[in-house]
C-alpha cells in the first residue's frame, strides 16, 4: 500500500498550490489594497474551469491513459507557472487583478481542473476497498498542505521572496512531480482504457449508480454553512486591525495544521473500521456547535485571540468531515461501472467545489449587502442541512 500512497500524497501535494494561490494569497492581497468583500469574492469566480471537468472526465476515461492525462496537464501547470512569473502582482489602487493575469490564472485552474480527473481516477484504480480510509487521509492531507504551502507560505515569505521566483520554484515544483507521475511503478500497472458500452444516455448512466442521487445531494450542502463563515471571517479581523502577514500564519499554516490533523484523526478512526456515515454524523454535530461559538465570539464578546482559535478548532472539524466524505464519495464511485469511474467521480467532486464556491464567492456580496450578523445566522441554518440529510443516507453506502 505504501507504494500506493506516496506518489499519491506527492501528486495530491501539487494539485492544493493553485487552490492556495487563491484561497489564500489574493483574498488577503485584494483586500489589503482596498477592494471591497464583493470584489474579493467575485475573484473566486476563477475557479470557473473546476465546475466543467464533466466535460473532459468522458476523454480521460475512455483516451489513453489517466497517467499520460496526469503527466501532461502536470507539466503544463508548470508552463503557466513560468508566464506567470513574468507578471507582478496588483498594485495598491488598481481596481483588480490585471487581465493577462486574470487568463493565465484561469489556465492554471483549467489546468489542475484535468489534473484532478486524472488523479481522481488514478485513485479510485488504484485502491482496493479496504485502503479508502488511509487514500483519502493521504488525498485530503497533502492538497491541504500544498494549499498551505501556496496560500499562507507565499503571505509570509513574500516580503523577501520576489513573486517571479515563487512562481518558477513553482514552475519548478510542477515539472518535478510530471516526472513522478510518469515513473511512479504504482501509476505503470494501471490498464489502459477498454471500449465502453455506456456512451449513450451519460447521466442517465450516472445516475443509475447506487447511492449517487443521496452522494450528489450530501456533497452539495455539506460545506455551505462552513465556506461561507471560513471566507469571511479572516477578512473581517483584517477589518478589525489584524495584520496581512499575521492573517497569513493563522488562516495559512494554524488553520491548516488544525485541518490537516484533523483529517489525519478521520483516516485513523475510519481504518479502525469506524462506519464513514456515523463519523460524519458525530461530526457534524460538533461543527455546528463550534461555529456558533466562533459567531459568539466574534460579534459579542470581542476577543479576537478566541476567535483566531475557534476558527482553527473549525478547520480541525471541518478536516474530519472532508476526509469521511471524500471516503463516501469514492466508495460510491467505485459501484459504478470501471469504464464509468472517472465521469462519476468527477460528477461528484464537481458537485462538491460547487457547493463549496456558492458560498465562498457570494458570502461578500452577502455581507456587503446585509451586513455580516445575518450572514453568519445564515451559515448556521446551512450548517444543519447535511445533518438532516444524514438520515436519509441508504444502506449501499453503510
């Protein structure tokens, strides 16, 4: 299994940079330079290419192979890491990111968007059922801390580190791993493609998996309520005086530390055959607890070291939730069909950035229009949805 799993947590490593370039780096660097919470959260609308991957995730199940797909848009993340390293970044007082930056980093989500396909059906391959838990530890950790490397490492060291050289260590970074994608002896085994008799009626075919209709379902509403209060809150203690570069320790490496071992716990509890759907329900319950917390402390009692450490006790729940879902997504893929796994898979994992991006592009604008208290309230009601639907959960996925 360890053949498995580390050129897997290498490869998931790279696949966290952009989504940390994002998430972390331009929220905070957009909004230090004056743009308004609207502004900084229509910027997410870059990840536009992750909720298309249902139209290339057919190709890759069907043409060549996923490590030749995985090779290729590994190093051609590389490419655009190089032009992007030829452009600085905004400058106080531009009204937002400049255009050519604007495509290239819509390339660069284009980009992982395939390399995600790629990997994701790498790994519904490649694990056997009773290697799920530990899979999704390894997926879930590593792009975890990729996206802590890329979003809180580039705020802390980017004072003394000029933006061309992160992005060609970047660039560098890339083609490193393309090399491992195309070497790993766990990647060579996997079998090419067979012809597929499921080219007609695609969704209807979907669909039909058992247990997907409840998967899509849980997917979509299970990070409402914590992406939204998550988008905001780093940016209203900036609001209230915190630092750039203090932003950057907590919401980069703090929180991520917090979700990273949290979703550590979440593999060690499910290889110890804990049930992924009783996990999520205990889990659930406590998250939604934690966030009231974090609203409390942040709008009544004003004690902005509380609320830095309710915001890393969220993460470290929010890890625990990510790894037992990714688990159940996963297991329900691999009831479909073999010629069928990657499209599945990339229908679901669509379906959850989907959820995830709806509150964390519009919780500015939200805020902005309504004022941030009953935008938190409103996280709060979203936050009891997957728990309701938890009990609709059927026996396939058990």
């Amino acid at each position: 299994m360890h053949g498995k799993l580390l050129p897997l947590a290498g490869l998931y490593l790279v696949q966290g940079l952009p989504y940390g370039l994002q998430s972390g780096l331009l929220p905070i660097l957009l909004r230090a330079r004056g743009l308004s919470l609207t502004r900084v959260g229509l910027a997410k609308g870059l990840y536009a290419p992750w909720l298309f991957k249902l139209a290339w995730a057919p190709l890759v199940d069907r043409r060549g192979s996923p490590r030749a797909w995985l090779t290729l848009s590994t190093a051609a993340l590389g490419m655009v890491c190089g032009l992007l390293a030829a452009l600085p970044p905004t400058q106080t007082g531009q009204a937002g990111l400049p255009t050519t930056m604007v495509g290239l980093l819509l390339l660069l989500n284009l980009g992982a968007a395939v390399q995600d396909v790629a990997l994701d059906t790498v790994a519904v391959q490649l694990l056997e059922p009773r290697e799920l838990g530990p899979g999704n530890t390894v997926q879930v950790v590593a792009y975890k801390l990729g996206a802590a490397l890329a979003g809180g490492g580039l705020l802390a060291f980017l004072p003394s580190l000029s933006w061309p050289l992160l992005f060609l260590l970047l660039a560098a970074t890339y083609w490193l791993a393309a090399a491992l994608a195309w070497t790993a002896p766990a990647l060579r085994q996997l079998p090419w493609p067979q012809p597929s008799e499921h080219t007609s009626h695609l969704l209807q075919n979907l669909l039909a998996v058992p247990g997907t209709l409840w998967t899509a379902g849980f997917v979509l509403t299970y990070k409402l309520g914590e992406q939204g209060a998550s988008s905001l809150f780093p940016l209203l203690l900036l609001d209230h005086g915190a630092s750039a570069p203090e932003l950057g320790l907590w919401s980069g490496f703090g929180t991520v530390a917090c979700s990273i071992a949290g979703s550590s716990l979440g593999g060690a509890l499910l290889a110890r055959h804990w049930q992924s759907l009783s996990l999520l329900r205990s889990v659930l319950w406590l998250r939604l607890g934690g966030l009231v917390c974090q609203t409390t402390l942040l709008f009544h009692l004003d004690t902005p070291g509380m609320a830095l450490l309710s915001l890393c006790l969220q993460h470290f729940l929010g890890g625990l939730v990510t790894t037992a879902t990714f688990t159940v997504m996963m297991h329900c893929s691999q009831l479909a069909p073999r010629a069928l796994q990657a499209t599945h898979y990339s229908l679901l994992a669509t379906l959850e950035l989907l959820g995830k991006l709806l509150l964390n592009t519009l919780a500015g604008v939200l805020a902005d229009g309504f004022g941030p208290r009953p935008c938190f309230t409103v996280f709060l009601v979203l936050s009891t949805l997957p728990l309701l639907d938890l009990g609709l959960a059927p026996n396939t996925l058990a």
